[in-house]
C-alpha cells in the first residue's frame, strides 16, 4: 500500500472532540495503534482490501470489518 504510515488524518478539534464523544474512543490514538475506534477491535486482524481502505482506516479509523458494515462489499 502506499503510505502505511499510522497517522490519522488532520480533523478540526471540534470535529475530533464530537467522534470521541460519541464513540468512546480517541480516534487519532486509534488509528496510531491499529485499533479500530468504532468496535474497538485490533484494526489489523483483518487485513486492509486495498489502499482506498487504509486511507478511510486513517480518516475514520474504522476497521476494514467496519468499513464494510457501513460503507458495505463491492462486487468488483
């Protein structure tokens, strides 16, 4: 993948404060540790599907089982 660095994405304070508010987790922490901040899970049990996965891994910090959940599977 192309950048596999474990560095979330920049959000506005607010923006950060409101996810950790409504998930329980720090999101930018969770990314940094490869846990997932919407279950909570190891976010590398799972490996990531391609680049486009890691990228929202680093924007959301969802796991690639979560991301399917929410985004669901493509066919492709």
């Amino acid at each position: 993948m192309t950048n596999m660095e474990n560095k979330a994405t920049y959000k506005s304070p607010q923006i950060d404060a409101l996810l950790t508010a409504l998930t329980g987790r720090d999101r930018t922490a969770c990314v940094e540790s490869l846990t997932c901040a919407t279950c909570g899970g190891d976010a590398q049990k799972v490996a990531f599907r391609d680049p486009l996965s890691w990228k929202e891994f680093q924007i959301s910090g969802m796991c690639q089982e979560c991301q399917d959940e929410v985004f669901g599977v493509s066919e492709d």
